[in-house]
C-alpha cells in the first residue's frame, strides 16, 4: 500500500514501514493546504498536528484510512471522511505517561515559581527572598475532570506527591473503578463539587461538543482562592476570557499547554492574552513530545496499517453504533462460497437494510457464525428461507437491544 506520512514521524516507524513492503511517501513539510494535491494513490494517510480538512476526502482515490498520531482527532473533519466511508482512527493511550508528566511538571513549576526563577537568574536577580514562599504540594486536594487514561496517570503521579485525588462519580468499567479504589480516589457528585474540594483542577477530556468551555466562568467562581488550574487537553475546554477574570479577581495561578486559537504549524507568530499574563505558565502543546511516547505511537500506528492490510481498522473514531432499533439474525453456517451473498440478497428482497455485519470463523471447524443488525423487523418467511439453504446449520432473529 501506499502510506503518506504528512508529519513528523519516528525513523523506527518509517523504517518499519518500509521493511513490511510499503510504499511510504514521507512528507513531514506539508501543510493543510497542500494535503489534498499530495494525496495521489494513498491509500492510508498519517497525520500529527496537520489538519486534514474536508476537501482531502473530496480527492477520488483510494483512501480509505486516516490516523492521528496521537489521541485526539479533532482536527481531523471525520463527517466528511464518513461521507466518503474513509475511517478515521486514533492512537490512544500511548502518550499517557509524556502528558502526566508534563502535568505534574506544570504543577511544579507553579508551586515553585521555577520559569521565574530561572528568568530572574538569568538576567543577574538574586532573589531568594521572594522564591522561598512556595505551599509544597503534600495534602493538597487535586481534581481531576476526565479520569481516562491520561487522568488516570496523573492520579498515580499525584498519589506518589501525597495529594488528595479528586474525582466525579460516574459508571466506569471495572478496570476502572479498581485502579480508583486502588489509588485511594474519592468522588463527588459534580464539577461544581470538584472544583469547591480542590486545591488543584486539572483537566483531561477529549474535545467535542459536550466539552467545549467546559471550565466557565460559573466552575472558576467555585475555586478556592489562589487555586491552580491545568490544562494538558484540548484549548477550547477553557472559556479563557473566564479564566483571565478567575485570574484577576481570585489569584487563580494555571499552567496551560494549549490554546483554543494556537498556530496550526509547527512554528509561527501567536498571540494571546492568556499567554502573556504574568500568573500563566505556558508550554507549546508538547503534551505529547517525548520520545518514548513518540516511539510508542510510531510502533502503534506501524501495526494498525499492518493490521488495515489484512482487512483489520482498529480505533476507529467516526463509525456509528448499530441504533437500539430493528432487528438482529444470527446464522451459524458452514464456511462455503456464497453463503452470505444468499443471506444478503435475501434480506435485500425482503427491503431490509443492513446496518451492521460481522463474521466470525471457528478455528479448524469449517463453521462460522454471522451476526447482521438491519434496519426493521425480519419476518418468519424471510428467517424461514434464509434456513432452507443447506449451507446454513441455525437462523435466530431477535429484536435489538438498547
């Protein structure tokens, strides 16, 4: 396959790609601009920071896959990659540990004035006097909104600085819940609950709809006075007029790895009120820049387009879930040419539409189970039919289940 890299990506994986037989075309200059003229007969496209806007799907070609290097894909316009059913997936988790730390460092050069420090001695200012007033970080309560992967890292970090972790209740699944009781977690029923218990808010949530200017103004007014705010995730969680106000009125202190307008390349001119204030401690969305992370998402992403060669996407973003209506028939049958076409070309008779499908063989058995959810409700004759074949060993149909 043909596999366009459109940013800066490890050398092990660019090796890697090659040595499996691809064709890599490696371009880590192009910009936004230039993506869809340099597609060509890609058939994967890989991505970090460039934006793949909606006239790359526009190309007809044989893209059918793209990957964000990394967790997020909100710079990716995964409607239009759906309306041309190419995927869009991710490399979640592999850059935990680099965005944690991070975190932490943010915490620690606010808590210990460190950039100031090193600014002051810098230009010749000895001031011991004025750096010597640090809280120490020992019993302070952090909370922590979005307890993910990311969130979850932080918390074992925090953990080992003696702090409080803090956290919303919600249904989590068992891993979960048992890393929460584990680290020693507490919950609270809401953010407004977090943000009064917390000596600390940090915050790890993907972007999206429900998250945009999460931290408002109303979530700021409920900090303690001289709290410290952290954000490692995406800019627009925060309302930052809001936060400069919670900064002015409230002695908020925050440390911020992104910004809601940040340039959209590598390098370049930026401008922010945020930025420059005085209590606000900033890094250049380098979350995710270490080189172990970088290492783990390029291993990661060698084997997704591994596994895309052999008909297999992982992580994919932008798929919908089969809705919680119509009808689902299970049919166990021999593994034989033909088999689903008849399935298929009877429910198509039949007026159904197939919403989802999978396939499932038995090892060394000759038998494989196919599960298909359609959209309205299979009739007795068309289970009845569909049985006759002497291909097929059983046909159930149930309705679906929310």
């Amino acid at each position: 396959m043909k596999v366009l890299v459109a940013d800066a990506f490890e050398q092990s994986g660019l090796d890697a790609l090659i040595e499996a037989g691809h064709n890599l075309d490696h371009q880590p200059t192009l910009t936004s601009a230039d993506l869809a003229a340099a597609l060509g007969d890609t058939e994967v496209l890989v991505v970090r920071s460039t934006r793949v806007e909606g006239d790359v799907f526009a190309v007809d070609g044989p893209l059918g896959l793209v990957i964000r290097a990394g967790a997020g894909t909100n710079t990716i316009d995964g409607e239009a990659a759906a309306r041309r059913a190419v995927f869009v997936a991710n490399v979640p988790g592999k850059n935990a540990v680099a965005v944690a730390e991070l975190t932490m460092g943010l915490l620690l050069a606010i808590d210990r004035r460190i950039p100031d420090n090193v600014a002051d001695a810098r230009a010749g200012d000895w001031n011991k006097k004025a750096y010597s007033k640090a809280e120490g970080l020992l019993g302070k309560a952090i909370g922590i909104v979005g307890l993910g992967q990311i969130g979850l890292a932080v918390a074992e970090r925090a953990a080992v600085f003696g702090m409080r972790v803090i956290t919303t209740a919600k249904t989590r699944d068992p891993e979960t819940e048992a890393r929460i009781k584990e680290l020693g977690i507490e919950t609270v029923p809401d953010l407004n609950a977090l943000a009064a218990a917390s000596d600390v808010v940090t915050v790890h949530v993907p972007a999206g709809s429900s998250t945009k200017r999460l931290i408002d103004a109303g979530f700021l007014s409920r900090l303690r006075p001289g709290a410290v705010l952290i954000n490692t995730s995406r800019g627009d969680v925060l309302n930052e007029d809001a936060v400069l106000a919670a900064i002015d009125n409230q002695g908020l202190r925050v440390g911020i790895d992104v910004f809601d307008a940040e340039p959209t390349e590598g390098t370049g001119p930026f401008e922010s009120r945020l930025a420059r204030h005085p209590a606000v401690y900033t890094t250049h969305h380098i979350g995710a820049s270490t080189a172990q992370a970088q290492e783990a998402i390029a291993t990661e992403v060698v084997a997704m387009i591994r596994d895309y060669a052999r008909g297999i996407v992982r992580n994919v973003v932008n798929l919908t879930p089969p809705p919680p209506v119509g009808s689902v028939m299970v049919i166990r049958h021999y593994d034989r040419v033909g088999v689903l076409s008849a399935v298929l070309e009877a429910l198509k008779r039949a007026g159904l539409n197939v919403l989802d499908m999978q396939n499932v063989i038995f090892a060394g058995a000759g038998a494989a189970v196919a599960t298909i959810h359609v959209e309205g409700e299979i009739a007795e004759t068309v289970r009845a039919g569909v049985s006759e074949s002497h291909d097929i060993i059983n046909v159930t149909v149930r309705p679906a289940l929310p």
